[in-house]
C-alpha cells in the first residue's frame, strides 16, 4: 500500500514537473525566435568575428537551453527501472551543459588550469558515456 502511494505521487510529481518544463521550454522557443530575428537584423555583414556579437552567444545559450531541458523530459520517460539508460541521459545532458558552458566562456580571461580542467571532465564524461553505452549494446 505504502509502494503504491509513493509511486502514485511520483507519477504527479513527474506530471507537475513535465508540465513546468514545456512551458519554460515553449517560453525559451519563442525567446530563441526573437533573439534569433534580432540578431540577424542587427549583424553587419563583414564583421571579423561573429562569435564577438553578445547577441550569436546568446542565441547559443537559449538553444542549448533548449536541448538540456528536452533531454531531462527525456529522463522522465518510464524507464524507471532501467539505470543505464538513465545514466546515458544523465551524462548527456552533462555534455550538453559543458558544451554550452565552452562555447559561452571568455577565452581570453582563462588560465591553462581551467582549460586543462574543463578538457578532463569532457574527456571523463564522454568516457563515462561510451562506458555506459558498451554495456547497455551487450545486453
């Protein structure tokens, strides 16, 4: 009885959340949208460098939003048993997360322990990932 109680309220929580996580989802859609049009309506053709345009980083950052939010509704999938396939989404929307980080980050600003930082936790999350996924092939 007490099983079926804390499994039915979970089953709401998941619904609560998954309802949350479409609207900020539909909310960041249509921000990306009008980021998108601003950007392209303010960038000047023959600019050196289009990284340099604050406006380009933070499309970036709203799409990768975007792809971190899709993959943890992915994690509320019933898969409820199964670990690995959890443990993937997870490492994945860690990777999805460095990404974005990477590309936001001011290069300019960083010393070479941060970067050696940042090159070993990818490294060890797609390690981790690829792991993860041999395992779940074999079985």
């Amino acid at each position: 009885m007490k099983d079926k109680i804390v499994h039915k309220s979970e089953k709401i929580i998941y619904l609560i959340l998954t309802v949350i996580l479409l609207l900020y989802i539909v909310f960041q859609i249509v921000d990306l949208g009008y980021q998108f049009v601003l950007a392209v309506s303010n960038y000047t053709f023959g600019s050196p460098d289009v990284l340099d345009n604050k406006i380009f980083s933070t499309v970036a950052v709203i799409f990768f939003n975007i792809l971190i939010s899709i993959e943890i509704l992915e994690t509320f999938k019933e898969h409820e048993n199964d670990v690995e396939y959890k443990s993937k989404i997870i490492i994945l929307i860690a990777i999805t997360a460095m990404t974005r980080k990477i590309i936001t980050i001011d290069v300019k600003h960083l010393n070479y322990l941060t970067d050696i930082g940042i090159a070993v936790l990818v490294l060890s999350l797609c390690i981790g990932y690829y792991f993860i996924s041999k395992t779940t092939n074999k079985n």
